[in-house]
C-alpha cells in the first residue's frame, strides 16, 4: 500500500511539473543524489519484501541499467546490499 501511493504522488508531482513547463525535479538531482535516495528508500523500507523489477520500475530504469548504476555506487548487486 505504501508502494502504491508513494507511485501515486510521484504521478501528481510529475503531472504538476507537466502542467507548469517546469523541468522534471529528478534532472535536478546529481548522481549521487539520486542513488542516495534510492538507498534511502531502500533503507526505510527494508522489512517490506522488494524485488529488483519493481525498484528499477519506480525509478523508471530497466533493471540492466538500474543494477549498473547500483552497483557502481554501493559495490554491490541489488540482493548482495544489507543496508
């Protein structure tokens, strides 16, 4: 559930961001700041059963993409990280 509605406003921010010409907010973000927010989410979330599908999906990657980038900051692959 809390999956779904974190999707939910990631919607209503990107519809609002369209709406108001302003550039997409993750442009914004470094590298770092991203992948930092990634295991942020991560982190929170840890009791809660993820797969690697539907986090490269929230982040809107395919999953070769998304281990890559994951795997260059962490040094880990997504199933070897224990936060």
């Amino acid at each position: 559930m809390i999956k779904t509605r974190f999707i939910e406003c990631l919607v209503q921010i990107s519809r609002f961001y369209a709406a108001h010409g302003t550039p997409h907010p993750t442009l914004a973000y470094t590298y770092e700041q991203w992948i930092a927010s990634v295991i942020s989410l991560i982190e929170q979330h840890y009791n809660k059963p993820f797969s690697l599908d539907q986090l490269s999906r929230l982040c809107g990657m395919s999953i070769p993409s998304f281990t890559a980038k994951f795997k260059t900051y962490t040094k880990k692959t997504f199933v070897e990280y224990k936060p």
